[in-house]
DNA sequence: GCCAACGTTGGC
DNA sequence: GCCAACGTTGGC
C-alpha cells in the first residue's frame, strides 16, 4: 500500500466538497509527471493525504482513498471545460485520472508551519525548494511520522 | 500581489 | 534538439 499527498485548492475542492460528494474524480490535472503516477503507480486502497494549498492556512486537511484507478479523465473531451485538450481521443485519451473516496476530516488540520517544523520530515517532497506537484508519493515513513502529529 | 521555480510551446 | 519566451503553481 502506498501513501500520496494530494493537493486541492480549497476554493476549487475542499476536503468538506469530498466529504458531501463521498468520491469523485480527481480530473484536471495536466502535468504529466502527476498524470504518470495517477497511471502507473496508484492503487486502489491506497491513502491519500488531502492538502489545501494556495490558501491561507495551508496544511493536510483530511484523508481519502484511491477507489479506483485507470479512468479516462471526461474533462479532455469537454469542449466547454477548461481542462479540454483537442490533442486526446476516446481511443487514446491524454490524460488519466482515479476516483478518489472520502475518508475522513482532521478535527484540525497539521498545517504546513507544523510540517517545517518538525525535524523528521525535512526530506518530505512537499517541503522541498520549488516543489509545486500537485500528487507526490509519500514514503511510509513520512506518512507515519505525519499521521502520529494527529495524537 | 509578488515572484521564484517549474513546465510547455514553438521557431529555428 | 536547443532554448527563449511564455504560462502556471503556490508559498509568502
């Protein structure tokens, strides 16, 4: 089982969005680095830590599970999504995207400033100068590390 | 709102 | 295939 760190923007999906949805898609991303791992590495059952960036408080909100992987993201063939991508076809679709299960909400966030503050993760993906990612793999330990600032 | 760090595009 | 120009991300 693997450990990811994925990154919404509050404004656009909230983990209290995932919350009343239960599951959605995690459609839109166009970086093939984060497209590849959503492809090849996902697993249905594994744990995603649910970051809110590009808001105030940022920090990892909540967890969800991969519920499925392999899907074709609709987006690319939505004319009127921003996410269109004229380049994919139902044949060979572009991007690939997973269907993602709500699991559970922090009573409070770990928010990022904890994060650097603790000396165990100072190697953590998200950390790092310029690391803009938006799905990182998260090592076992790190996720560990992360899960016992929960208590 | 700024801007550093990345990623992508497209002319050559 | 190089690389300048442009676009985006996301912390601050």
């Amino acid at each position: 089982m693997n450990y990811w760190l994925f990154k919404s923007e509050p404004d656009e999906y909230s983990i209290d969005h995932l919350k009343t949805d239960k599951k959605c898609l995690w459609e839109g991303v166009r970086n093939y680095q984060a497209r590849n791992i959503m492809r090849d590495e996902c697993q249905k059952g594994d744990i995603i830590l649910y970051y809110h960036s590009s808001t105030k408080e940022t920090g990892i909100y909540g967890l969800a599970i991969i519920n499925q992987t392999g899907i074709a993201d609709p987006s690319q063939f939505d004319k009127n999504s921003k996410y269109y991508d004229p380049k994919a076809t139902k044949e060979e679709p572009r991007w690939i995207c997973v269907e993602v299960k709500y699991k559970k909400k922090f009573k409070s966030p770990i928010l990022r400033d904890e994060l650097k503050e603790n000396k165990k993760l100072k190697d953590l993906m998200l950390l790092q100068k310029g690391s803009r990612l938006s799905i990182q793999p998260v090592s076992e330990k790190h996720a560990k590390i992360i899960l016992e600032m929960l208590k």
